[in-house]
C-alpha cells in the first residue's frame, strides 16, 4: 500500500469517526420483525423471527467500479455500530420496488460516486443472514468507470469515495481496513476479472 494513499485513507476514516452517540427513545421507522410458526415436513415445529426493512425484505445490490486505469473506488461512510465507527465499502444499496438489481447497480453507483461504468458484470448473489432475514444480495463488476455526473445521497447519508489499486484494496482487506462483507464479497468475486487486466 503506497504510504500517501495510506495517510490519505486516514484522514478521511478519520474525518468520519462518530464522536458522539446517543440512543433516542423513538419507534423504529426502518426496521421490524415478524413471528413465524413454522412446521417441516419431518412433522417438527419452530419458531424464526424475520427482520423487514421499510416493509420489505431488504434486497440490495452491490457495485465495485473500476476506473479505465484499472483504479478501484471505494465509500467510505458512518458505520456507527462498527468498532471504528466509520467503514470503508463499495457502493450499495436496497432495491426500490419493482427495480431490477442491475438497476439498483447503476443507480446506487451514480447516487454515491457521481460515476457510470461501461460494462457491467455480475458476480452473483448471496442471502445475507439467512437465520432472521430473507434479504439476498446482487453483486457486479462496473469496469470503465467514469465521473459523469453529481452525487445524489439519501437523507441522512455521507458517503465519501476513496481510490486506489486493485492491489491495495486487497491489501486494505488484509490490514483490518475492509472489514465490511459486501466489499470483501465483491473485490474476492472480481479476482478472476480483475486480475486478467492488471
């Protein structure tokens, strides 16, 4: 990892860190949970709770863009219940109703990074806690990324990017920076593509 891409990572987590964080006594808005009675076919009965998010099951997609230059750009946003408090990811985000994950895809990666990627490829999907949710995850590969337009965020949403190799992402991962499934998920995935290029 290049010392300057080091430092500035470090000035921006750290630009990012909570400093304060105060419960509020207010019903959730986002989340619930439902309570199933479920019986299998070998005649046994259990009971799962199932988390909704906003009513939902919570389908996300998830982008890793790389730039002509073979650069990757990572977000780096609050993660307020992380050790750090502040994460290091890729773009993502829930799937609106009726929106295709692809997308999603696009659109989250515009909404958070400004940028469009030319080709696009998938990565596959993956449930996300199969135990209380029936969330699944879409991943893609958005090679020849570029900067087209502005950010878009969400109310309440910071996110920052950060480039770098795909090489020193890898490397983040291996240093505890990259902590985060999603990231990890979609720069393992992109290997066999990714490493063809470089």
């Amino acid at each position: 990892m290049r010392k300057e891409k080091l430092e500035e990572l470090h000035d921006l987590l750290e630009s990012l860190k909570v400093t304060k964080l105060q419960k509020l006594n207010t019903d959730p808005k986002f989340l619930s949970t439902e309570v199933y009675n479920c019986t299998l076919k070998n005649g046994m009965e259990i009971t799962r709770e199932k988390i909704l998010k906003n009513k939902e099951k919570g389908n996300s997609s998830v982008i890793l863009p790389v730039t002509p230059k073979g650069d990757v750009i990572l977000t780096v946003e609050p993660k307020v219940f992380t050790e750090r408090t502040v994460g290091i990811s890729v773009p993502a985000g829930y799937l609106n109703e009726g929106e295709y994950p692809l997308h999603a895809a696009k659109r989250e990666l515009m909404e958070e990074t400004g940028y469009e990627a030319k080709d696009i490829y998938e990565l596959g999907s993956f449930y996300q806690d199969t135990g209380i949710s029936a969330a699944k995850i879409e991943y893609f590969l958005g090679l020849n990324a570029v900067k087209v337009g502005k950010t878009h965020f969400d109310k309440g949403e910071i996110v920052s990017t950060f480039e770098c190799t795909y090489e020193e992402a890898l490397n983040l991962i291996e240093m505890g920076y990259i902590e985060d499934i999603n990231a990890i998920v979609a720069l393992e995935r992109s290997k066999k593509y990714l490493r063809s290029l470089i």
